[in-house]
C-alpha cells in the first residue's frame, strides 16, 4: 500500500492532542497540589507573630499531621486509575461506585485517625521533645486539629475521583476557594477573638470540611444522575483497601528512605541540618510540580487502558517521559544558577550558605533523573502496578541503607563535604534506584494491563 501524505499530520495532530490532554489536567493539579502546604505556611505565618513557643508548637504538631497525612495519600492515589478504567470503558455509573467507596474508605480511617490520635498524640509529642510551653500549644493545635482529619482524607479521596474522570480544575477552584477561608478564619480567631493556636488550628478545620462539603455534594450529585447510591459496599470497600494497602507501603518506604537521610544528617551537626532542611524544603517544592505530571499519568493511563487504547498509553508514557525529563533539565539549570544566592533568602549564616549551594548543584545534577521517576511511578499508578511498586520500593531502601552507612561512617562532621555526599547518595544513589526499578518495569509492559478488571490482554 503506498504511503500517504496524511500519516505525518496524523501523528502530529495525535501528539498535539495528546500534549493538550497532559497540560490540561497537570496545570490545575499543580495549583490543588499545593492547598495542603499553603494552609501550614499560613498556619505558622500567623501564629509566627504571636511567639517562639507558639511558632514551633505549630510547627512539631504540623509535622506529625503532615506524615500521618502524607501516608493516606492513597486514598487518590488507588481512586483515580480505577474510577479512570472505568470510565475509558464506558462504565461511568461503575466509575463513580468506585468513588464512592473509596470516600467511605477515607470516612472510616479519618475517625480511627482521630481516635488514635486523641489517645496518643500528647505522648507522641512528648516523645518527640516538646517540653512546657512548646508541649502545650503543640497539643492545643494537634487535639483541634484531628477534628479536620477525616475532612482532609475525604478531600483526597474526592480529588482522586474527580481526577479519575479528568476533571483537575474543579479540586484547583476548591482549593483555592478553601485557601482563602482559611486565611480570613484564622485572621479572625487568633486576632479578632484571640484564641491564640487553638484559633489557627480551627479556622483550618472549617476550611477543611467546607472543602469535603464541596465535595460530597459533587460526587453525590454525580451518582443520583446516573443512578448510583451513596450507601458503602463492603466488598468495594475492601477492594479500595487492597490496592490502599501496597500504596501505602510504598509511600511508607519513600517516607523511610526521607527520615533516614535527615537522622544521618543530624550527627553531622546545625549547619548541615540547617541547610539540608533548606535543600529538602526546595526538592519538595519542585516535587509538587513533578507531581503534577504523575497525576496526569495516573488519569490519562488509567483511561486508555480501561479503553484498551495500547497505542494511546506508549504515547502518553513516551510524552510525559520525555516531558519530565525536559522539566528536571530547566529546574537542574534553574536550581544551579541561584545555588550560590538563594540561601541569604532563609539565613545570613555564612556556614549555612556553602552548604546548602553544594546540596544544591547535587541537587541540580540529579533533576533530570527526579523528573524521570515521578513521572514514571504516576504511569505505573496509572496502571494499578501497586504491589510492584511497593515491592520495588523496598528493594530500593535496600540500595540505599548502605549508602547512607556509607556516609555515616566517614564522619565528616560538619562540613561541607559531609552534606554533599549525603546529597550524592539521595540525588543519585536512591533515585537512581528508583530510576532504574521503574524504567526496567516500564520497558516489559508487564504492567500494561487492559479492561476494567486490569487482566492481561
């Protein structure tokens, strides 16, 4: 058959709709990505004013929300690619089933989260140091705030299933809406009333379950139109919390491999924790952006392998590959260029400063690669690999306990020297392994599972 002249702008015309589809779901993700943080960053903004006690009262009790928050963040991550397989097959009324039982699902760990932490929390705080002033307003802001626990997981939940059906700009416009109650209600209650944390932790909690409202009433909405309940099926339930549970670990070893690194980096002593906990602040930064790309891939794979499109999902993974790696590029360079000035925006500390421009331009070397497994670990989301990922997640901490051994061993104390090499075995010696686990996954196509049921076609 001869070739004809279409072919090109076919493929062209496929590449361009298939770019259009990535940005039209990561840009809005981006912008929801970022609600969670934003509402810390004013928390502390605020109470920062009232005093040091209060400030890092915030601050511990933050990052204990923060981990327990972070670990639930399967309840999107095993939403979206299932209600998105669904959909691509057509199945919308099945779809949205799915998205109803993994809102139950983050109903029901949201209070045993909260009973959980109203029983322990205050020895969890203690445990981590807090001493007087610091425990007592880390436990007025941590006890108010669990209220809002099962309203933050409702929330990924809800954005999972929203994301599963493509839509990242309504969680953008809810985010965005819940970011500026919250910053009135907390002008209000710390200043207007003077509830001191207790205020800041409160006017949180309203934003949050205003967000959840929101939610609940757009995903019930959904369901009546297409004729399904919004009562729990267990055996649904069940089902989210299988696929729930390898996410989670997965997340758990990523999370493992993050605290490792800063106990390794706290015996080098202040300087290098100072301006690691800089490095690390920036990393995460850029990581939202990243993560932008990986909740496209979660949605746009999880679609086409539902419609058993395998020509659609080589495409997309090739494109948002490419995008990622493109992405770490310009942040590498970006990240380079200010590596020598950026730290007199956080500190004068001139030890602080070499540190943290050596951290970054390690940094800066391994963006390129960063993009490169964030991207891919949304495409095997996307897919539903979990147990592999969760697996290879494990042997990857195994790669990398022995670097930070390594490093340990050397006993730089605290030089500069000590946090590159800490950065060196992060950067390259961790997400390397990373790199490789999911490139080798993704070169088999072992996980390019077709239909709603996710069996091998």
């Amino acid at each position: 058959m001869p070739r004809t002249e279409t072919t090109p702008d076919g493929t062209r015309a496929a590449r361009r709709s298939t770019a259009k589809a990535i940005r039209g779901l990561a840009i809005p993700a981006f912008g929801a990505l970022i609600a969670e943080p934003l509402f810390l960053l004013a928390d502390s903004a605020i109470v920062g004013h009232l005093g040091v006690p209060q400030l890092a009262g915030v601050g511990l009790a933050a990052t204990v929300l923060q981990t327990v928050v972070g670990l639930m963040v399967f309840l999107a991550y095993s939403t979206t690619p299932a209600v998105a397989r669904l959909l691509g097959a057509g199945r919308r009324a099945e779809a949205l089933a799915v998205g109803r039982d993994g809102l139950w699902l983050a109903a029901f760990l949201g209070v045993l989260v909260s009973v959980v932490g109203i029983l322990a929390g205050g020895h969890l705080l203690t445990a981590m140091g807090a001493r007087g002033e610091v425990l007592r307003y880390a436990q007025e802001y941590f006890l108010i705030s669990l209220a809002g626990i099962p309203a933050m997981l409702l929330v990924m939940a809800a954005m999972g299933v929203l994301r599963g059906l493509q839509d990242t700009k309504t969680p953008l416009i809810v985010a965005t809406a819940g970011f500026g109650v919250n910053i009135v209600m907390n002008f209000v209650f710390v200043y207007g009333f003077d509830f001191s944390v207790g205020g800041a932790a409160a006017g949180t909690v309203i934003a949050q379950w205003g967000m959840a409202a929101v939610y609940l009433v757009i995903v019930s909405r959904a369901a009546r139109h297409f004729e399904v309940g919004m009562r729990p099926n267990w055996a649904g339930i069940k089902a989210v919390s299988k696929v729930g549970s390898w996410l989670m670990l997965r997340t758990l070893s990523l999370r493992a491999a993050i605290l490792v690194t800063v106990v390794v980096v706290t015996t080098q002593g202040p300087t290098n924790l100072a301006a690691h906990q800089l490095a690390m602040t920036l990393f995460s930064f850029l990581a939202f952006a990243l993560d932008a790309l990986a909740i496209a891939a979660q949605a746009l794979i999880g679609k086409e392998l539902g419609a058993g499109n395998v020509p659609q999902v080589r495409l997309l993974t090739r494109t948002m590959t490419r995008w990622g790696l493109g992405f770490g590029v310009l942040t590498g360079a970006g990240i380079a260029a200010v590596s020598g000035v950026v730290g007199w925006v956080f500190t004068t500390d001139p030890g602080v400063h070499a540190a943290l421009m050596v951290a970054l331009l390690v940094m800066a070397v391994g963006q390129p690669l960063a993009g490169y497994v964030f991207v891919l670990d949304g495409v095997l989301i996307g897919a539903g690999d979990a147990r592999y990922l969760a697996l290879a997640g494990l042997a990857n901490l195994v790669v990398y306990l022995p670097l930070l051994f390594w490093v340990a061993q050397r006993s730089l104390g605290d030089t500069v020297p000590g946090l590159f090499w800490v950065w060196a075995a992060f950067s390259v010696g961790y997400m390397g392994a990373r790199g490789l686990t999911l490139g080798l996954r993704a070169r088999t196509g072992r996980w390019m599972r077709l239909g709603v049921t996710g069996s091998h076609g």
